[in-house]
C-alpha cells in the first residue's frame, strides 16, 4: 500500500500540473491571436496591392516617356517637312506628296498628346489610390504592432505565472515517491493530462464511474490505487 501522504502529494501535483496545462493551452488560444493573424493578414494584403499597383504605375511612367518621345520626334520632323514645304521649289508631286506628309504627322501628334494625356489622367488616379492604401496599410501596420505588444504582455503574465507554479511543482515533486512519481508521469499524457484523481464516494474523479463495492476493494488492495475502468491512480480523500 503506498504511503497515504504521497498519494496526497500525487493529488497536489495534479492540480499544480493541471493548473500549468491550462495555462499553456490559454496562452496557445488567446482571442487576441485571431486579432492579430487577421491584421497581420490584412497588413500584407495592403503591402502587396501596394506593390502591384507601383509596377503598374511603373509601367504607365515607361510608355509616358516612350509616348513623349515619339511624340518629340514626330513634332521635329513636322517642323522640318514644314519648312521644306513654305520653302517652295518643289513639284506638284512632290508637294502633295510633302503635304499628305505634313497632314498624317499632324494626326499623329495629335493622337501621340491624347495618349499621353490618358496615361498621365491614369497615372494621377493611380498615385491617388496608391497613397489611400498607404494610409490603410499604415493603420493596419500600427494595428499589427499594438496587438504585438498586447500578446507579448498577456504571454509574459502567462509565463510568470506558469513558472510560479513550476517552482510550487518543484517543492512538492520530491514529497511523492519516485515509483509513484514514475507511474504518474507516465500515464499523464495518455490521460488528457490528468493521471491522479481523487476517489469520492466511490466515484473515480478520472473518469466519473462508480465503483462497486468489490471494485473498490480490489483497486485500494493494488499498490498503488487505480480506477478498474480508467486506470487514473486513485488517492480517496
Ligand atoms: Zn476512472
């Protein structure tokens, strides 16, 4: 028959290990967590609408300047096909010839400006909603960093108390019989973390099933005391 005070050291720990599991687990499923993945995600969703628009704006800024220079070049050679034509001395070949010339380079300037007036209408909007999502993604920024802090505050409240209760355990360890302590730390993990429980009433506190009679007097003769149905250790208080 095991030492009564050691089965009652057992049910202690117990507790004090229980007390820990639940504390790990609260520290593992705190609500604030979801919080925090949500604004980190939105945090990131932000970053790359930003990126994505950027390179659209990129883009917009490289045919700006392709559309310019054509335009530059068209301009030029209108001038230059100008002069050639109030110059005078040509054929009246070559002068319609200069003039369907001078008419086509007109169009096309003219259409090259509307292009380039469109790219710089798309690039403004652009630029405009650019800057909204970098307000947004600013807020989602600070919002991921107080929750941030929010968490490291909880988890360190957590952890402070888990140690507490790691020194009471270290205190109360030794008090249980090695073997016993053995049996414990064995079966606790295959038992929902709960391996000693008390017997009340010859209730198991395991898992709640009355013993008969028989049962209890055959579970208090093994050494040390354990549940027919469960197999928890058994400490009757
Ligand atoms: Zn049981």
């Amino acid at each position: 028959m095991e030492d009564i005070r050691s089965l009652e050291d057992l049910l202690d720990l117990q507790a004090v290990d229980s007390e820990i599991d639940r504390l790990v687990e609260q520290r593992g499923s705190l609500p604030i967590l979801e919080d925090y993945r949500t604004a980190h995600q939105a945090s990131q969703r932000l970053t790359s609408e930003i990126s994505e628009r950027s390179g659209r704006l990129k883009e917009i800024d490289l045919a700006e300047d392709k559309a310019e220079g054509e335009m530059r070049l068209d301009e030029e050679k209108l001038e230059r096909e100008e002069r050639r034509l109030y110059a005078g001395g040509l054929s009246a070949r070559e002068t319609e010839h200069l003039r369907n010339e001078v008419n086509m380079l007109r169009e096309r300037t003219s259409a090259r400006e509307d292009e380039a007036l469109g790219l710089i209408d798309q690039r403004d909007a652009l630029q405009v909603e650019i800057e909204e999502l970098q307000a947004h993604q600013r807020a989602a920024a600070e919002l991921e960093e107080r929750l941030e802090s929010d968490i490291q505050r909880e988890w360190s409240r957590i952890d402070e108390q888990v140690s507490r209760l790691r020194e009471k355990r270290n205190g109360i360890a030794p008090l249980v019989e090695p073997d016993l302590l053995e049996l414990y730390e064995a079966i606790r993990p295959t038992k929902e973390g709960v391996a000693a429980v008390p017997l009340v009433d010859g209730v198991c506190g395991g898992c709640h099933l009355t013993l008969s009679a028989a049962e209890r007097l055959q579970a208090l003769k093994a050494s040390p005391p354990r549940c027919v149905h469960c197999r928890r250790i058994l400490a009757s208080r």
